[in-house]
C-alpha cells in the first residue's frame, strides 16, 4: 500500500515528463526503445521476486535520500537550471526513476533491491537523451556504417571511394544520413541483448563481454544493409534503392545480428556453465 501510495504520487508531480517521453518514443524512431522498459523491467522483477523481509534502517536511509534527490532534481529543473527542453525532460526522467528506486527500497528494504538491482537500474533507458548527447552517437554511427559498408566492398572486390560517410561506387553515390544511422534498431540491439545477458549468463565480465559485441555489431549490419542496397541497385534494379527493401527492410538485418548475439550468447554460456560446474 505504502508503495502503490509513493508511485501514485510520483505519477502526479512527473505525469507530463512522462508522457512527453512516451510520445517521443511513439513519434521519433531514435526513442523507439523507451516504449519497452517499463514491462521488461516489472516482468524481470516478477520473475524473479521474493517474499520482501521487513525493511531494515540501511533501506529506510538508502530510499530517503534517493527520493530526496529525485526531488532536489525535479526543483533544480523547476527553476531553471537547464534551459533546452529535451535536457529538462531527460533531468525529470531521472529523477522519476530515483523516485520509483528509493520507494522501491524504502517499502520493501535493502536486501529486496539486491534481488531487483537489475530491473531496477534498468529502468534509466527510461530517460531520453538530450540531443547534445544523442548527435555524437548518431554520427559515430553513420562514419562507422559507412567504414563497415567501405570494408565489405572491398572484400567483395567491388570499387570504392568513401570520403567521411558518402560511398562512391560505379555509377552510385551513397551517403549515410542520419535517417540511415540504424539508431533505432541499434538501441534496441544494445537493449536486448543487455537483457538477454542478464538473464541467461552469470559471470559480470562475460555478460560485459555480449554487450560489448553488441556495439561494433549494430554497426556492421548497418553496413551489410548499404552493401546489400548498393550491390541490388548497381547490379539487380535501380528501384532497390527507393523500394521497400531500403524503408522497411531493417528488420531483417537487425534478426541478423540478434542471431550472431544468440551465437555468441551460446559460447558464452557453454564457458559460463563449464565455470560453474568446476567450482
């Protein structure tokens, strides 16, 4: 009840910030993500949930002073000390997952969020970034597609000039805009196999290692995705190039790269439970 009351509560003084990010999510394809933690997070913690032991004086000091930050936050942003939109709405983000985490601890004690840790932490893909933070991942992505795309041109023998992220290819030139970054299914790449990690691997440095894969990952299949476009419209049809398969073809090679994060999940655990077993 104590918690229902706290979350009831939260939902009141960070009601707008929240759906702002909803409907960001809903609008932008860059925030697609955010419309998914909030029922992974609650279906990890039922998945795994406990009895909660009466919540002990670490807790009740731990949820305190997380809820008084989230407030300290919310007032700081209050009065202006942001002054972009998307930087006030990703302050209020965070200082709403706070409030959800100290009154977690707060009403369910500290060795109940040891359990939750997870779940809980995970809810800060809740917070959208601010652009001033998003343009750089963006354009790392789009010179790292266009390299990656460079690269399997090459190895497949076709000629090729890349200058920054625009391609050159007999009778083609591509260039990597931001629409073409993949930012969206590379989020959403990172965040799955965060999760998957999580839950199927033991070791803290092996489920750092999957993630890591990950990155490098969701860039190369965004330069498999240029290759594949590049090679149907200079070889194939010139309409691969404005067709379905360039618009709505991302999934595809998203399926791609999640099958290698399961392949590499598999070696993984094949090492992990090996680990196990040994001790």
């Amino acid at each position: 009840m104590r918690f229902s009351v706290l979350i009831a509560l939260s939902l009141a003084i960070w009601f707008r910030p929240l759906i702002s990010s909803f409907a960001l999510a809903y609008h932008n394809s860059e925030y697609t993500h955010i419309l998914l933690i909030i029922p992974v997070s609650l279906t990890l913690i039922f998945l795994d949930w406990r009895t909660p032991q009466e919540s002990a004086r670490l807790g009740l000091i731990l949820g305190t002073l997380l809820m008084a930050l989230a407030v300290t936050v919310a007032v700081g942003v209050q009065r202006g000390i942001v002054v972009l939109p998307d930087e006030r709405l990703s302050l209020n983000m965070v200082a709403l997952v706070l409030w959800w985490i100290g009154s977690f601890i707060l009403c369910f004690g500290s060795s109940a969020f040891k359990g939750a840790v997870f779940p809980l932490c995970f809810l800060f893909w809740l917070v959208p970034l601010p652009q001033v933070m998003l343009d750089p991942i963006v354009r790392l992505l789009q010179e790292g597609s266009a390299a990656s795309a460079d690269l399997i041109f090459t190895i497949a023998g076709v000629p090729v000039v890349r200058e920054g992220t625009i391609i050159t290819l007999p009778g083609l030139v591509v260039e990597v805009a931001r629409e073409c970054s993949s930012i969206r299914s590379s989020l959403m790449l990172v965040v799955t196999t965060v999760v998957l990690a999580q839950m199927l691997l033991r070791s803290p440095w092996r489920k750092a290692l999957v993630i890591a894969v990950a990155i490098p990952l969701s860039v190369v299949k965004n330069g498999l995705r240029i290759f594949v476009l590049g090679m149907l419209g200079t070889r194939v049809d010139p309409s691969y190039l404005t067709g379905r398969l360039h618009h709505e073809g991302g999934i595809i090679y998203f399926l791609i790269a999640l099958a290698a994060i399961f392949l590499c999940l598999w070696i993984v655990r094949h090492g992990d439970e090996k680990l196990l077993i040994s001790r």
